[in-house]
C-alpha cells in the first residue's frame, strides 16, 4: 500500500458552502447593468449641456441627487438599506432630468424625483416591480400638474444667433422661451393657407442638420439625435436593449408620418421629420427598453415597440398634444404583462398536436 | 478562443463560461494507490438502490457484485477492491442526505475476482447487454441512468442512430478528453458495442471544437471506417452535451417536450460509459472505478485520476496534494450542474465526473434580488422557457402557473442563473417547483385509484 503523503492542507468541513448549482457566475449584476446604460446616456446628456449650457447642468445635477436621495431615505424607512445601491436611481434622476427643458424652476426636480422614485418605483416595491417606467411617470405627472412650466420650452443657445435655420422659433429677440418644432407644426395644421411654408422651413436640410446635432428647442436629452444614437448602439452591442424595440418603434412612426404625408400633406410633416424631433429616439432607445416594464420575448418587443410607434404618431398627428412619445410608452407599458401573456413561447420540442397547451 | 466545427445546427441560448480546462486537460490519467478502506454508496443510479447482498464480515474479491439490482430501472454494484466487507453503515451522500453504504476493508492484495470476457463480434446482442447489465454500467456523464434500460427501448421505438456525448460542455472536466486522447481505441471499441445491441448504422460522436486533439485522435482510428462512426466536432457552448441540444446539434431532431431520445430514434451514451462497455465486454471488467478529474484553483496540483468507486473525497484532494488557501465549495460533477458537498468522507460514485475545488471570489453568491426583467435568461434558456417569470411564479408558490409555462421543461443546466444579474437561485427555485408539482401529480394518481 502506498503511503499517502502527511500534513497535507484539507478543506475545512464546517466552512463549505452548499448552496444550489451553478456554482460559476458571469458577474454581471443590477449596479454593473444601471452603469453602463448611465455610460451610454452621457453622450446625450453632454450634448444637452452643450446645447443648453449651466441651467441643464443645474437640471441634471438636482435631478439625480433628489433621486438618490428618495431612493436612500425610502429603502432605508422599508429596512431594505443595500438596495438603494445599484445606480438605478441614478439613472432614473439622469432620465427624468433629460426628459425635462432646461429652464425648469429647480423646485420642479424634487417633485419629479418624488414623483419618479416614490410613486413611479418605491410604492410598488421597488426596482424589479414598478409597473411604468419610473422616470415617465414623473414626467407625465409633472405635465399635468405643472403644463405651462412643462411646456415652455429654452432656445438652443445657438438659436439666438439669425443664422440658424430654427431662429424663427423664438418668439422675439429677447424672449427667454420658444416653441418646438413639434409645437410649432401642431399650430401651424390648423392654418391651411401658411401650413405649407412652416413645414418648409422646419423640413429643410440646414434644419435636419441641426436637429441631428440636438441644436433646437425641447428637453436637455432628447434633441441630439447623434449623441442618443451614439449611446443606443453602444446598449444594443452590449445587449443590454432589445433591438426590436427601437427599430419597430422609429418604424412605425416613419411608416405612418409617411403615409399620412403622402396622402395629406397638409396634416403633418414627412418620416424624417418625425424621426428627428421631439422624444422619439430618447423614448426608443432609452425609454421604451427599460428592462422592467417592457417585454421579455423578441416578438413580444416587436408588439411593443409597433405599439409606441402607432399610440406616438396617433398623438403627434391627431392628438391634443405635440408629442406623445410619453405616453405612448406608458401605455404599453401597462399593456406589456398582456404581450407577455400572448406571447408565451413554447419550450424546445413543443409540439401542438402533442402537448397539452 | 473560436474553434472551427462543423455542426451548422445551433440549439437556442446557452451561455460561454471561461472552460478552465487546462488546469487539468494537459494531465495524464493516473491510478489512485489503493487504499485501506473503500465506502461504497449503496443507490448510485437513478430509478431503485440495488439489494446489498454482502453482510459484514463477508471476505470479497475485487470486482465481485456487492449488491443487485433490484428493478428494472436499477444497477448492480461492485467490490472495488478485494477485503472483508467491515460494515453495513451510513454517509453523508452527494446529494446531502445520509445513504447507506457498505464498507470494504481492504487486504493490500487487490486481487480481481473471476470473470468472463467475450469477443464482441461472435457474441449475440442479448449476451452484451447482459454482459453491460451485469457490470453495474450507468451513464456516466453525472446522471447515472443504468446503461442496459437506454439500451433496452421497447419494441415500438425504432432506434436508427447512436450518439455519443464527447462534448463534456462543463467547464473544468477533462476526464472524458483524456479518456478519447490516451484511449481511442478502446473508446470506439465500447461505442461499437453499443452499436451492435441496439442494431443501428448511424454511429456519431459529438466533440465540442476546444478538444480538437482528441478529434483529431478519434478521427485518426483505423475502427472508425470498421465500424462506420462518424467523428464531428460542435461548437463550443455550453450546455452541449445537454441530450436533447446534442441530438439537435447532431441530427436536427427536436426530442418533444416531456419525451425521450428514443422517441426521435436516437440513443445517447456518454464517452466514460463507452470506455467501461470496453471494459466490462473485453476484459471482464465490472465498473468499480472510473476517470475522475479533480481540479479547481484551489488544488495544489489538479489531475484526472482513476478512481475506485467509494474513494472519500478527502483521499482523492490528498492525490492531488492538497489545497492551497481556503475552498469555499467543493463541487462533486462541473461547476454549472455539479452539487456542492458539505462532507469530506463522501465518496466517489460511478458518476463523479469531477471534484471541484473553489474558492470564495469564483463562486456565485446567491442574494435573490427582485427579478428586473432584463431577459438574460430569456436569451440564453436552451429549452427556451422564460425562467424570470417562472421564478417570480414559484416564489409566490403559484406552481400551478408554472407548470403552465413548462417548468417541467426545465434540465437545470444553469445557464439562467448564470446569467441573472440579481443573482437569483433560479435552479433552487425550479427544482423546488418540479418537485412539488411530481409529488401533485403522485397524490392525483393516488386520489384516482383510490376512487
């Protein structure tokens, strides 16, 4: 018999940890998720600083901190002190501030916060169970509390400048607010002798450019429509969206802009048009995809996003307000457990004639 | 790394753990030095424990039946070396309950007993099956299925192709690579046995494209053209070996939901269950002991060794000299489906595939955050199910919705908890809710013939 070698090193017994396989883990978690959506919404949230200088800053920064801080006092009052951790109210108070315009009174950001972390997430349980999206809810709220504040809107600061192809859109030389394009178009259907001369200075290339830059009126995050694609490609090569999403979304809205344009011109302007203003890709990319309240298949995304697309241009070409991104989500959201329901797919071999569905 | 393969048929999902093989890939398999004392858990296959037919004081030799099966879905079991049987007791078992186990005190002489060896190619079908039987063979890939019932389907399944599972998709498990690297040979040898009872032509062995030596050697064989095998190489994720994924990955059948292999006319058999058919048709050989790779970063030296059935863990750790630091889990099997062990003196059975030693920074911490609905799991479910959703079901105890969305789909691979960035025990929940939703249906059945 061979001997085996003495004073070897064993395992202690009594420190084993017997817990359920997989015994491995990817090490991905909430915090590392919240951070890098934070990392690919920072292009944007530059570009709203750029655009609209320290008041946007000022919005961002009151933002996120009345977040955090609703979230911390919350989890702490419910005995859950860890949750308040994982970025996602950062990232909440980051949406929320880039959902608002940048001329806000700052007593707008703690209500907002309120509105988002408290109502929106913290009174159904907290992350993981809030039904609408969190930063939506208070946005909407905000709007029907507060619609004149909500609605008034801060100049690029370049706009002030008469070059630029949306300087029209400032009420007067030293007036501190404008309408957006969106708003502008929404008064401009109810004149049909001009209604074709405002959609032509609003649907022109050096107006394009500008929008695709974010140099126009509306809120801090949603004009740069470079910088929010920069970030929505970044969430869809790390998987952190479902790419169905935006692209039913911004596909539907062209289909129907489109269409509608064809056949009415005097209704509303073209699909470009539609694409490049207002909340639409902020809401595709950003908001449409959050994890928690939208769906879990590829083909329910696909329903979801077409019906944002649809609830959107219904509301931007028919509806009492410019732009309906917003709300289209938040339907859908309400919508999402029933697309799930439908949804339901059926495991590896199913078979129908077979299994008892 | 990206291996090239040639299986153009992908199974949905499945995750790509970093395979951590080559703490062990490049180690030779080695045999244990014998041991004073050998326990042998009584019930290592799946379906009935086998009858123990020794009782204490009984002098065995090496190889003798201990104990008989006891069913049909059973296996016998053997001395794995040659002493007195010194007790008839109990041990902490893999799966964390008290088992009984016979003890065997070993002679030092480690004498064989008498067996009988036959030339697979004169012998009829029924004689190897009863050969396999008789040896105690199970698969040996971790579920222990007694190897003569997947062998045996009935008469109305027509079986046309055996598959052979090389894909050894865990990460740190060698032992199934090192058995086709140092014996091909007699690999293909049991494969061919296989072949012959179930009387199929279509003989495919599935190795996952990181082992390419091991294809290579394979597909170097002069009995591969003899026997009409054919050798492919899949692609590397995990879970491959998975039965049902391999049979997709190699034939493009889908096993329905709830069947079997045979139902599509496929049977799978694993590369260690192969080598001991060789074992047990051409040397006599019953299964007492097998290729078991002990590794992880906390071994002082990792390596595949062989191991007679009923080696204490503790015995095979010192084979490989130790630890270095603390181990936080030892895992008996791979790291994604293994279980984890909370006794040393638990002993190597016919499906210790591994021993796995980690430490605290590798393992999962399980915290069971809320359920964000990212989908993780949702693209990465190889049976597709949606284990998020179910999970939140099972916690609410709401088995019946469960069961609904097909819970009993679930293998337990892992690959959702793998993925879950709330770290949830997502395979705790679904084994709890398989269980409770068999004993349901156990007590409907019982309830109706009680009518």
């Amino acid at each position: 018999m061979t001997e085996l070698k003495e004073n070897l090193k064993m395992p202690e017994q009594e420190k084993l940890v017997a817990s359920v396989s997989p015994h491995i883990h990817s090490g991905v978690s909430i915090r590392k998720v919240m951070l890098l959506v934070i990392i690919s919404l920072l292009p944007a949230t530059f570009a709203g600083i750029l655009f609209f200088g320290l008041p946007a800053l000022k919005v961002i920064v009151l933002s996120v901190l009345f977040c955090v801080f609703i979230e911390w006092a919350w989890c702490r009052i419910d005995g859950r002190t860890d949750d308040w951790k994982d970025f996602s109210a950062v990232l909440t108070g980051l949406l929320l501030a880039l959902n608002l315009s940048a001329n806000v009174p700052w007593w707008i950001c703690p209500i907002g916060a309120f509105l988002a972390i408290g109502i929106g997430k913290q009174l159904y349980g907290g992350i993981g169970y809030n039904p609408f999206n969190p930063a939506l809810v208070a946005r909407v709220g905000l709007l029907i509390g507060f619609p004149k504040i909500m609605t008034t809107w801060m100049p690029s600061l370049n706009m002030r400048d008469s070059s630029h192809p949306l300087h029209k859109l400032i009420y007067d030389v030293d007036a501190t607010t404008c309408a957006t394009p969106l708003g502008v178009v929404k008064t401009a259907v109810s004149k049909p002798d001009t209604v074709q001369n405002v959609f032509h200075s609003l649907c022109n290339f050096d107006a394009y450019l500008a929008y695709l830059k974010g140099d126009m009126p509306g809120c801090i995050g949603e004009t740069s429509v470079i910088a929010l694609l920069l970030g929505g490609v970044l969430l869809i090569a790390l998987r952190l969206i479902k790419w169905q999403v935006p692209i039913a979304f911004i596909a539907t809205v062209a289909a129907i802009s489109g269409l509608v344009n064809y056949f009415s011109p005097n209704t509303t302007p073209g699909p470009i048009f539609h694409i490049l203003t207002g909340g639409l890709i902020l809401g595709a990319f950003f908001m449409a995809t959050d994890m928690v309240t939208s769906p879990m298949t590829t083909k329910g995304a696909v329903i979801f996003g077409i019906g944002c697309g649809l609830i959107t241009s219904l509301i931007r070409i028919w509806g009492g307000y410019p732009e309906g991104v917003s709300f289209s989500i938040l339907i859908m959201n309400a919508l999402t457990p029933l697309i799930d329901k439908f949804t339901l797919r059926k495991p590896f071999g199913f078979r129908y004639n077979e299994n008892k569905v | 790394m990206n291996y090239s393969h040639d299986n153009h048929l992908y199974f949905y999902g499945g995750v790509h753990p970093d395979d951590s093989k080559k703490l062990s890939a490049c180690e030779p398999i080695k045999d244990a030095p014998l041991l004073e004392k050998y326990t042998v858990i009584v019930g290592q296959n799946i379906g009935a424990p086998p009858k123990v037919i020794v009782k204490k004081g009984d002098i065995v030799k090496k190889g003798q039946k201990i104990a008989e099966a006891s069913a049909f879905v059973s296996a016998n079991l053997h001395s794995p070396t040659s002493g007195t049987v010194s007790a008839i007791t109990e041990i902490i078992g893999v799966f964390g309950a008290i088992v009984p186990a016979i003890e065997i005190t070993s002679d030092g002489k480690d004498e064989a007993c008498e067996s009988t060896k036959i030339e697979p190619s004169k012998a009829s079908p029924e004689e190897l099956l009863a050969k396999i039987a008789d040896a105690g063979l199970v698969g040996m890939g971790g579920a222990a299925f007694p190897t003569v019932v997947k062998l045996s389907p009935p008469k109305a399944k027509k079986i046309d192709t055996l598959i052979i599972n090389g894909a050894e998709c865990e990460p740190y498990l060698t032992a199934d690579y090192r058995l086709m690297l140092e014996s091909p040979d007699k690999v293909l040898r049991g494969v061919a046995i296989f072949a012959k009872i179930l009387g199929v032509n279509r003989i495919i062995i599935g190795v996952e494209a990181n082992k390419p030596d091991a294809i290579e050697n394979l597909r170097k064989s002069h009995l591969l053209n003899e026997y009409g095998i054919e050798v492919k190489s899949l692609r590397v994720r995990y879970p491959q070996g998975a039965e049902k994924q391999l049979i997709y990955a190699l034939t493009g059948r889908k096993v329905p939901s709830g069947g079997l292999p045979m139902d599509v006319a496929c049977v799978v058999q694993n590369i260690g269950t192969s080598f001991a058919a060789y074992e047990a048709v051409y040397e006599g050989k019953t299964l007492y002991e097998r290729v078991t790779t002990i590794t992880g970063s906390r071994v002082v030296k990792p390596g595949n060794w062989r191991l007679r059935i009923g080696t204490p863990i503790s015995k095979a750790i010192e084979l490989c000299g130790g630890i270095k630091g603390d181990v936080a889990k030892i895992v008996a099997g791979g790291p994604m489906m293994g279980l984890a062990q909370i006794s040393l003196d638990t002993t190597i059975m016919k499906s210790s595939s591994g021993i796995l030693l980690l430490g605290n920074e590798e393992i999962i911490q399980y915290r069971n955050q809320p359920c964000i609905r990212c989908g993780n799991c949702v693209d990465v479910c190889p049976m597709e199910l949606l284990p998020g959703p179910l999970s939140v079901y099972i916690e609410n105890e709401r088995f019946d919705l469960a069961e609904k969305e097909f819970v009993m789909d679930c293998m337990e691979c892992g690959s959702c908890a793998y993925v879950c960035p709330s770290k949830r025990p997502l395979v705790q929940h679904f084994k709890r809710a398989k269980a409770e939703i068999i004993a349901k249906r156990k007590s409907q059945q019982l309830s109706q013939k009680a009518k």
